[in-house]
C-alpha cells in the first residue's frame, strides 16, 4: 500500500526525505574540518595543531559511520513496512532532527578545547540511536504498517537486539567522554561489524 490511504504523506515521499536529510547531513560535516595555515607556524605549534587536527579528523570519521550505519538501519524499518501512518512520521522527524544537529554539536566538540571533547556529538548520537530504535519498536507494534515477515516472535526479538547496537554504544562513549578519555567514539568501529555479523542471521530478509 503506498496511496492515498496513508494519510498526509506516503511512504515513498517519507524515504526521499529521509535520503535528502541524511545525504545533505554526511556532506556538511565536511566543512568542520578547517584545514589549518601552517605556512607561519613553528615547528612545535605544527606538531601541536597537526596532533589537533587528527582528534578533528577522527571525530568526523566517527560521525560519519555512525550516520552511514543509522541510515542502514533506518532503511531497513522501510523496507519492513508497506505504509506510514502521523505516529510513524511524527517519529522520522524526530530522528531526522538528531540527524541534521550532528554537524553543529560535531563542531561545538571541534571547538572546545578540553578533554572532555566529544559529549555533544555522544549526546546527539545517542538520541539518533533512540529514535531509529522507536520506529522500529512502532512498525513492530503497528499490524497495519509492517510486513508479514516483520511478525515472527524470534526475529523481532533478534532485530530489536540490532537497533540497541548504537545507543549502546553511544552511551559507552559519551561515559568514556565524560571520564576525558581522548577519541572515545572509536568504539563505534565496533557498529558494522557486529551489526553485520547480527543482520546475517536474524532470519529478517529470508
């Protein structure tokens, strides 16, 4: 079903926008990593300002997996689903909203001078996190919405497992921030991985 019987918009429009978001959100983040002007720099600032353009680099990396992997995610609840319905998009314009925050709160990271670097964009993910997790908690609970193969009793209970991955992980982050530990995002390199390794056997596109 993807009429007029889904309400004020269809799922087809839903999935642009989500693409337009995400795709505009992964590009922007770019433009925080200013390239610094080493020309009138000695040799003790270049090695100080290259040591501090790498923690820029790497917190741009660790953003943008943890957007790739939510995107994947979160196209994976519209493949599940044959329509939407207010509740349904109510909930992607929350998540789209975490997700067009993340260069502001990468670059506020970018900007503060402190070991602690790195909470917003914890903060920020972890809610994106929460927010893929409810739509598919709400396509779970919503017959009229999801897929018959969204129904079986063991697979939601493996997929569920799938979508804690990054809130979980997020929430180890933003600890490990808060204890000032340099780069803690880097535990995001765990997200494709086990994810991967989870999709493979949760029997959900068999």
């Amino acid at each position: 079903m993807d009429g007029d019987g889904e309400g004020p918009v269809n799922k087809t429009n839903v999935e642009r926008l989500t693409n337009a978001f995400f795709g505009f959100t992964m590009t922007l983040l770019i433009r925080n990593l200013a390239v610094p002007d080493i020309a009138t720099m000695t040799d003790e600032v270049i090695l100080t300002t290259a040591g501090r353009y790498l923690v820029d680099l790497a917190i741009y990396l660790f953003v943008f997996l943890v957007l790739g992997v939510s995107w994947v995610m979160v196209f994976r609840v519209y493949r599940n689903i044959v329509a939407v319905d207010m509740g349904f998009v109510v909930r992607v314009f929350f998540a789209l909203l975490f997700v067009v925050f993340l260069p502001v709160t990468s670059q506020l990271d970018t900007a503060l001078d402190s070991p602690i670097g790195g909470v917003f964009a914890q903060v920020n993910l972890l809610l994106l996190g929460v927010m893929t997790w409810s739509l598919f908690r709400y396509a779970v609970r919503t017959p009229a919405l999801r897929n018959p193969r969204l129904s079986h009793p063991r697979v939601i209970r493996l997929v569920n497992r799938e979508y804690l991955i990054i809130p979980v992980l997020s929430a180890l982050a933003l600890a490990l921030s808060v204890l000032e530990i340099t780069l803690a995002g880097i535990v995001y390199l765990a997200a494709p991985f086990v994810l991967w390794w989870m999709i493979d056997r949760d029997g959900l596109d068999s």
